[in-house]
C-alpha cells in the first residue's frame, strides 16, 4: 500500500521484498540481520522467543509490533477425508513442526480423538497448498 501511495520513495526508502519459503527461513534471516522487518504471524514471535524447536537461535530477542492480524484457522483437508478419523495414519502439510498453528492443529486433531502417534506433520513451509492439491498429503 505504502509503495502504491508513493509513501516510502517520498521520503527516500527502499523497499525491497523478499518471500519467505518457511517461518524457520525468515526469522533467522532477520535475526542475522539480513531483513530489517518480517511480518508474518506473532506465534512465531513467541515459539523462536521461548525456544520452542528454534535451537538455531542464540538469545534470541525478537517482538511484536503493532499486530493487528485476526485469523480465522481451518483444517483443509482432501475430498476423500469425511472425518478426523479419516487422517489417522496420514501426512499432514504443515510450515513447520515448531509453530504455534501446529499447536492449534494438534489441540483439534486431540479433540477429534488422534493422539500424536496417529499422524504424520510433514514440514513444506509455503508449499501446503501445492502439495494438497497434488495429493501429497491429506491436509494443510
């Protein structure tokens, strides 16, 4: 929107964007310095913070600002899946093991009676909707 509006080049910013393939990907890129700013969704904040699956990351000091983002999470899952019994035994498409969405998607898959042991978390970063359409695996 800013470079829409001529916001940034009117006061002399470059702006230059970088996609990131995983979460792993761009926080480590911006906690070696190598992006100024990330926005991407704030359980990745808190999991590299807490160290929870982040062990690429020495005292990490990330934070927040300014989130704003309301997210409505789904489980999409392939026609043939009628029921979360229907997942035992399969890959399931995830970012990444370690984020918080995974822990939301643990938490239904428990309420829909899977225990961790039923289920396969398959890590394809930005590639989940790729890899349902292809069949790869039975969710994303």
């Amino acid at each position: 929107m800013g470079d829409a509006l001529d916001i940034f080049a009117d006061h002399n910013l470059a702006i230059e964007r970088t996609i990131t393939p995983t979460s792993t990907f761009q926080i480590t890129r911006l906690a070696a310095g190598e992006f100024d700013i990330a926005i991407g969704a704030v359980d990745n904040i808190v999991a590299y913070q807490e160290g929870q699956g982040a062990e690429i990351l020495k005292d990490p000091d990330l934070f927040a600002f300014m989130g704003v983002a309301r997210m409505n999470l789904q489980l999409v899952v392939q026609p043939d899946i009628q029921s979360y019994a229907d997942l035992k035994g399969k890959t399931l498409a995830v970012d990444v093991v370690s984020s918080g969405f995974v822990s939301v998607l643990r938490r239904m898959l428990e309420l829909g009676r899977l225990g961790l042991n039923d289920y396969d978390l398959v890590p394809v970063g930005t590639k989940r909707r790729e890899t349902l359409k292809a069949g790869e695996h039975s969710d994303r």
